[in-house]
C-alpha cells in the first residue's frame, strides 16, 4: 500500500472516531506532500459536521479549505 493511501485510510479513520481536530491537521500535512484532493475536504466536511468541539473544528477545518495546499 502506497503511503498516500495509508495517510487517507488514517484520516477516513480518524474521522470514523471522531478525532476530527487531528484529522485536519493531518490533512494540512497530506495536501503539502501529495496535493489538495477534494475527496478528503468532503470526507473532512462530513465529520465536521459530527464533531464535538465545534468551534475549533470548524475554524481549522475553514483554514484548511483556504490553504492553497
């Protein structure tokens, strides 16, 4: 498995436990090494939706979407 898809099985996981925080900053990681991809914004979109610390969450998550990746 190529490591690409290892970083989107950990972040689809770390979305399915809740741990969304962690998550976007895991994304900023994976869009400066392979790119922006618009599968993981919604994936992100989706857990954000669900997560529990809303007001970080969202804010980071808006600081993701603005990064140029």
């Amino acid at each position: 498995m190529s490591r690409r898809q290892q970083q989107f099985n950990e972040l689809r996981d770390l979305c399915v436990a809740g741990r969304v925080a962690r998550a976007i900053d895991l994304a900023f990681e994976y869009f400066a090494s392979f790119g922006r991809q618009d599968e993981i914004i919604d994936l992100l979109a989706h857990a954000v939706e669900n997560a529990d610390d809303l007001g970080r969450v969202r804010q980071r998550f808006a600081e993701l979407c603005a990064s140029p990746g």
